[in-house]
C-alpha cells in the first residue's frame, strides 16, 4: 500500500507517542531496595529520608545516626571489600569521592549498578544530592518534605542577618598544620550565609598560619577542629586569646564550635550548622525568632 508520506509521518509520530511512556517506564530503575552506601553523609541521608531498610550495609565511618553502626560493614570509607559487596547483592551502591575508581569498575564489570555522589559545596548542591538518592530510593516525597523545612530555616536565618554589618571570620579545622577553609569547601557557605566574610575565602588551598590570621585581625574566630579533642579545641581557644593584639580576642569572640555540627552536609545539618555558627557570628540576634 502506496500511503501519502504526510500519513506515513503522522503514523510515526502516533507511534512514538504511544511507545514513548513505556519505553521510558523501562529505561528508569526501580526504586533499590538493597543499598550500600560507601559515605557517611550518605548513610545519614539515607536515614534522613526514613529509607533505612532499604540500607544493607555501610562503611565503619557510618555513626550517624547511632543506629548506622549496627550495620553490616563493607570495610572503610577509602578502603572497600569488593568481594563482601559482590556476595551480599546489592541493586545500588552509592559511592563516596573517596572511593577508589578501580574498585568502583570492578563492581561494575560484576554487574552492579553504581551512584557516585561528589562533595557538596553548597547548600543547593546538598539538595541536589538529597533528591538524587532520594529518587534512586523511591523517597522523592520525604526529600521534598525535608528540603523545603531546610530550606525555609535557612531563609529565616539570613533574614535574621540581612543588614547587619558583615563581619570578618576566620575558622579554624585543623591543628597541625593549621587549616582553614577555603571557597572550595561547603563549610564557607556557613560563612557567607550568616552574613559574614571569610578571610580566607580566596586562598588555593587551607592551610593558613598564625601569623597571618594575626596580620588579618579577624572579628571572630571560629574553632572546629576536626578528628580532635574538645580538650584540645579548648586548649587551642586559648592559645588565641593569648595573642593580644587580635580584637576577637579582646573582644571575647573566639568561640569552639563542636565540628559535628558544621561537617555533616546534609540540607538539614546545614540548616542546624547555620543557625549555630550566625548566632556566634552576630551575637544580637535571636536564632529562635524573625527579625523585627
């Protein structure tokens, strides 16, 4: 039969049209229900979305929440054992930038699917993120509940802030050498959210020293460092308020900051982190209530 080439079009397009959902149905994965997270903040996304049954196993970074630890474990954050992953099945792993790329290929020659995650450095980008595992769990809609109570709280923060005279910070997570964070890290967003400017913002990389955090003679110092002691956030407190010359220690504004509050980029953890570090930051407002 000879048709005319517009029917012969218009036939096609009808085609398509009607194979077109379930050609799309078939190309998108079932939501997981066996899932191995290789990162912590993955692992507390995953019980932030209440998919936690959905959780087979985790690194023994995984403590939070506490209940993570009572995980089957699959060895470290930057050491996997590919062979216990492979025999517990798994429908998704999600990886970690720290993961190691050849053992992530090797996963995938044996079949599995892979979700690589990259570090958040923004609190948009911990959103993102929230909503890609989320959708891969089938839990779009405890995402979208949990984002937008994020992202309402911190809305109420920087209106709390907004006008206020942006003050100078500088934050302190390691001790030796002494780091600092630079624009590269999530950890400056705090910063810039609460309204104030990080003196080392621009740096190439975190390390910082002494010396010039006195020559920049911040408003406020921020101590959070990280993998130590709060004795030893205590005592490096006082180390700076020896130092005179720095109004933030004449001031009193030299504060230690527990870093469980401030390193875990979740939308959540960053609304709570936030909401801390502005009321350190600027002192005269009330982080429970709006601005009048």
């Amino acid at each position: 039969m000879n048709w005319p080439t517009q029917f012969k079009a218009f036939f096609v397009w009808v085609l398509v049209l009607v194979c077109a959902p379930a050609w799309a149905a078939a190309q998108t994965p079932a939501p997981a229900a066996r899932v191995i997270s290789l990162s912590p903040f993955v692992t507390e996304t995953i019980y932030l979305l209440e998919a936690q049954d959905q959780l087979l196993a985790d690194t023994t970074y995984c403590t939070v929440p506490p209940e993570a630890a009572k995980k089957e474990k699959i060895g470290s954050v930057t050491q996997m054992n590919v062979e216990k992953i492979i025999s517990l099945q798994p429908d998704l792993v999600i990886s970690s930038p720290l993961s190691k790329k050849k053992q992530l290929k090797l996963l995938r020659s044996q079949g599995l699917r892979i979700m690589e995650i990259r570090n958040p450095k923004t609190f948009d980008q911990m959103c993102t993120i929230t909503r890609n595992i989320a959708d891969a769990l089938g839990k779009t809609a405890q995402a979208n509940a949990l984002i937008k109570q994020a992202v309402d709280d911190v809305e109420k923060v920087r209106r709390q802030v907004a006008g206020l005279i942006p003050r100078r910070v500088f934050i302190q997570i390691g001790l030796k050498p002494l780091h600092t964070v630079n624009k590269d890290l999530f950890i400056n967003e705090y910063i810039v959210m609460a309204n104030a400017v990080n003196i080392a913002e621009n740096l190439p990389s975190g390390i910082y020293s002494r010396e010039e955090v006195i020559k920049q003679n911040p408003d406020v110092i921020l101590v959070a460092t990280m993998g130590s002691s709060k004795k030893a956030a205590a005592l490096e407190k006082k180390r700076w308020m020896a130092f005179s010359s720095l109004s933030s220690a004449k001031n009193n504004e030299i504060h230690v900051l527990d870093p469980e509050v401030i390193c875990h980029p979740t939308p959540t953890s960053f609304a709570s982190g936030l909401r801390q570090m502005a009321a350190l930051i600027h002192p005269e407002i009330d982080s429970d209530q709006e601005p009048r």
